[in-house]
C-alpha cells in the first residue's frame, strides 16, 4: 500500500462517459466531469487499512476502510454502494462496488508517479490515468 500514499491528480481517460451511461448518471453530471480533474490523496489507517479523500470541485468525499472489509458508502456521484477493497500487491488495491443494479470492478495500479486505474461495469471499460502530485507519509 505504500505505493498509493500520497496525494494524484487525474490527467487522462478513456471510455469514462461510457461508464458513467452505463452506470445511469445524468448528462449535466457526465458533461461536468469531463472538465474536471480529480485530486485524490491516499493515507494510511493502521495496519490494514486506507483512507482516500477525492476532491472535486466543490465537493470532497471521503472514504476510511479495512481491506478485506465491505462497508457502505455513497460515491461521488451520489449513488449508494457496498464497497470492498483487497491489497492485492504493494502497488495494486482492487475495489468492487455493488448495489442492486450494478457491480463495478475499479482496480488501481502504481507505476512509480503514474497511478492508472481501470474501471468495469459489464462490458464496458474505462481506462484512467492520476500523475503524483505530492508524497505520502
């Protein structure tokens, strides 16, 4: 987990409005987001754990978990979720999100100060890049 700590900004993506269809946002949100470059800052909670804090724009949320642990959430976009994330290496935590009518698959790879993340849900892929802004501790 090492690998995440520290503080990305968003700088490309591929297929997102897909997704975001896919996933029934509205068009103001979908439209909204393509001028916005996410900030995301990573910092550990014990032993076994995260916290990952996204800004955007005006609005900030924010997220303690326990890998391995499912906890609820309310994502960015608004929409009410069961969240799990696995460790899967020191540089790759996968995060599935699942509520009544979507799974969501997010798994998020470090390759020294590129972050890149590739998101599912059903057959639709998205490929998202985040450059290091700043260091963790």
């Amino acid at each position: 987990m090492a690998g995440f700590l520290g503080t990305w900004q968003l700088t490309e993506s591929v297929n997102l409005d897909e997704i975001m269809k896919e996933l029934n946002i509205n068009y103001i949100t979908r439209r909204l987001s393509r001028l916005v470059k996410p900030i995301i800052t990573f910092s550990a909670n014990g032993d076994n754990g995260m916290r990952m804090r996204t800004v955007v724009l005006y609005k900030t949320h924010e997220v303690t978990f326990e890998f391995g642990e499912e906890y609820d959430e309310v994502t960015v976009d608004g929409r009410p979720v069961t969240s799990l994330f696995t460790k899967d290496s020191e540089f790759q935590l996968t995060q599935i999100q699942r509520c009544p009518n979507s799974y969501t698959k997010l798994v998020r790879r470090v390759e020294g100060d590129k972050m890149l993340m590739t998101v599912e849900v059903n057959d639709v892929t998205a490929k998202v890049k985040y450059l290091r802004i700043g260091l963790g501790n």
